[in-house]
C-alpha cells in the first residue's frame, strides 16, 4: 500500500477522532506527551542531555573549542547548530548529506537559542577581533515520533545548564560554567481540520494542514517564530500559540 493511501487513512481516522475531541494517544489537544530529562548524558562532551518526548529522543551534544570570531562579530562568541538524523531513528530518514528535515530543525533549534540570547556570546571572547570560543550544538535523533523541535530545544536547553568551558584548551588554569543566561522554550502545534494540536506525533505532523512552532522567554516574551507547511493560521489561532508557548514553557523550565 503506498505512502499516500496511508497517509489518508490516517488523515480519516484521526480526523473522526479529533470530531470527538480525541487524540489517537488520548491527549487533550493542548497537552504535551510524557518528557524526561537526563543531563551530563556523553561525559566525553562540555554539556549534554538526552530527552525523550513520548516516543521521540533526542541527545544534544555541546562542544567548546578556541577559534577565530567572525569579522562582522569581533567581540562575539560564536554558536553553530547542526542536526543529524540517522536511519535507525526511522524509517523516513535516509542516509546521506543533511536533507531539508535536518536542516530545518538545526535552523528552528539555532534561532530559538540565538534569538532568544540563551548564552551570552560576549562573555565568550579570549582576545577581541582575534580568539573566541565557538560552540558547537549537536542534535542526534535516536528515535523519531514527531516534534524534533521541541526535543532538540529542550535537550539544548538542558545541556546549557551543566556546560562547561575547559579552561585548557585556551591555556587558562580553571574551567569557567557556560554563561547561560536566558532559557528560550519552543513548543511545537499542528493544525487539522480546524483543531490546533500541542506537541504533535509524526502521524499527527504527516496529516496536519500547518504547524507552528513558538520559543519564549521567562518574561514571557516571544523570541522566535517558524511557520510550517501549506495551510495557514487565523490571528487569533497565533495569539492562542503564544499563550500556549508562555504557559508550557514556564511549565519545562520548571523541569530543568
């Protein structure tokens, strides 16, 4: 049977759900899947966490290195993200060079902690215009259910709170913690049929019309923004987004 035919048989049945006010797992629609959230998970790395978001798992990576600053950032640290999503993680992933999926979620992942000045990049300069360190965000997705966006943001979050920056590596005598300063969550809807989802699964993601995903701050300001798909959203859907992104984030920060 082909991917298609699937896909719109699901399309059905959810749909028949969703008129009921169900989701397949039983979940409200504004309510997230079971997370947990295990720091220091790769001792080898400066930071790092592993997530699980009901069935999807992600592991961030944090590296530090001493490195040269852009020339347009000359008192600035720098930060790269990268996403990699193996085959074993599912059946939709191929191997090969990053595909549009991976480099979305690296971008989505980046802007949130950019945008949303999760690490202050000042304090991480050795010499202006000459020596800085450079983080490298790493996102492995172990196993996939939808919703890496908000696996990776919180697994990122996550191994920023335990990071460190080795002194050694810039001939310096004492290691320094990472200088986090804000904690920018994302929090991902899909919507179908008129419904709007919190935290879809990728069955829920391979039939919805659009997706939306919003990071916000402790203050509650909004950060960053990523909209998805072909179908569109009506003011007041995006308002209730942001709501939800306020009220869910406060509730994951209180988890880290």
């Amino acid at each position: 049977m082909g991917k298609d035919v699937v896909a719109d048989l699901k399309r059905d049945y959810i749909s028949k759900l969703l008129a009921k006010g169900v989701r397949v797992d039983g979940r409200k629609f504004e309510e997230m899947r079971p997370l947990t959230i295990e720091v220091d998970y790769i001792k080898s790395a400066e930071g790092s966490a592993r997530i699980q978001l009901g069935d999807t798992q992600v592991v961030v990576g944090i590296k530090i290195d001493k490195g040269e600053p852009f020339s347009d950032t000359p008192n600035s640290g720098v930060l790269t993200t990268n996403a990699e999503l193996i085959p074993m993680a599912s059946e939709t992933f191929e191997s090969g060079p990053p595909d549009e999926i991976s480099i979305e979620v690296a971008r989505v992942v980046d802007r949130g902690i950019r945008e949303g000045h999760a690490v202050d990049l000042s304090k991480m300069v050795l010499e202006p215009g000459k020596a800085v360190w450079i983080m490298f965000v790493d996102v492995h997705v172990i196993d996939y259910d939808g919703n890496l966006f908000d696996a990776a943001n919180i697994a990122a979050n996550a191994a920023f709170k335990t990071a460190i920056i080795r002194g050694s590596k810039a001939g310096l005598s004492e290691d320094q913690p990472l200088p986090v300063q804000h904690q920018p969550i994302s929090v991902t809807v899909v919507k179908i049929d008129g419904k709007i989802l919190v935290d879809p699964t990728h069955d829920e993601e391979r039939v919805a019309d659009a997706r939306l995903t919003v990071a916000t701050l402790e203050n509650g300001n909004l950060c960053a923004m990523q909209k998805g798909l072909n179908g569109a959203f009506t003011m007041e859907e995006v308002f209730k987004v942001v709501d939800l992104s306020r009220r869910i984030g406060a509730d994951i920060r209180s988890r880290f």
